[in-house]
C-alpha cells in the first residue's frame, strides 16, 4: 500500500513537471487543397480540383519530450472535377492532432495524426451533372458533416514557421451520386493532399 502512494505520487509530481514546462502557442496555418472524391463503386470519374485553407491553430507541446498537441479552425476548400467543371464546396474543418517533434537544432522534422470533423457552410447542396457527362450519375449530393483522419508530416524552421504535407483521409460518406433513373444511389469519400505553413507569433 505504501509503494503504490509512492508511486502515486511520483505520477503527481510528473505530471506537473510537464505541465509546467509545457509550452502553448498561437499562429496562422494557410495553404493548398489538392481534393477528390472516391465513389463506393466506379461509377463516375471524379477529377482533382485545387482550393485552399486558412485559419487560427494552437499548439500545445512539452520541449523536452518533443510531444505535442495541436488544433485549429479552418477555412477549407474540397470537392472534385468531371469533365472539367469543378463542383465544389466550403467547409469549416477542426482538426485536432497528436505531434512528435525531433529535437535537432534550427530545423524540427515533426510527425502528426488525428481526426477531424467537417461541416459544410456554403455552395450548393445538389449538382445537376446530367449535361456534363455521359456517364450513368445525373446528381451529386454534398452531405453536411464529414469526418476522417488527419497525417502529417513536416518540419518546423527556427521555431517560427511550420511546413507541412498531409493526407487527409474521409471516413464518413461526404458525397451522395444518383443514376440517372433515379433508382440506385452510391457513396463517395472525400480524400485531400494540403500543403500547409504555419506561422507562430
């Protein structure tokens, strides 16, 4: 009994060492959407589109572990293109991501992971793509919310500025296609490259 107080409070006493020496950060995040949709079967041949994010992101990590904690509100960009012609929409995505960081002088190499929940804010709920191709889909739908996983990888230049490359992967059906006797329907995914910088002030 008095060996598990002690090691009680040896975790008590480090946990609030690290809390502590923990550090939390403020900065902008901003950059490039390369975005497509997998549908459930191959029913249409979704195109990538380009668009962008932007917004506020904190980050919360302790400097001698390299472990961190990050999250942000973005303004971003998805869809995908048929034939040319881009059907896309604009989200409000919030991320939240685990962060490991390699302590090495002027530039941090970083690895980082974790969900991410979407909702969409403007464009058009249903596209009519019956005009555009000869394919068996007449309509698109955009559903309101989506879901999925975040990984990134990058590295931070002089604790000032982060660049990243991520894939972000969609785990909720996003995207609804109807044929064009209106009698099946299909389920589309939304996957993302971002390139990304981060600026902390």
């Amino acid at each position: 009994m008095r060996r598990m107080k002690w090691m009680l409070a040896a975790a008590v006493m480090l946990v609030a060492v690290t809390t502590a020496q923990a550090q939390c950060r403020f900065g902008v995040k901003g950059g490039v959407n390369i975005a497509s949709v997998s549908f459930d079967r191959h029913v249409l041949d979704a195109e990538n589109i380009t668009g962008f994010h932007v917004g506020p992101m904190l980050e919360w990590n302790i400097p001698l572990l390299g472990l961190g904690i990050d999250g942000a509100v973005l303004y971003s960009q998805r869809g995908f293109g048929v034939r040319g012609e881009s059907l896309r929409s604009d989200y409000i995505d919030v991320p939240v991501n685990a962060k490991f960081k390699f302590g090495l002088p002027l530039i941090s190499p970083f690895l980082a992971a974790g969900p991410y929940a979407s909702f969409r804010v403007s464009s058009d709920k249903s596209w009519d793509i019956s005009g555009i191709t000869d394919q068996v889909i007449r309509q698109v739908e955009a559903q309101s919310f989506a879901a999925g996983l975040n990984f990134t990888a990058g590295a931070e230049v002089m604790e000032a500025v982060q660049v990243g490359l991520t894939y972000s992967l969609g785990l909720t059906d996003n995207y609804k296609a109807f044929d064009r006797r209106n009698v099946n329907s299909y389920s589309g995914k939304p996957h993302t490259w971002m390139v990304s910088a981060t600026v902390f002030f």
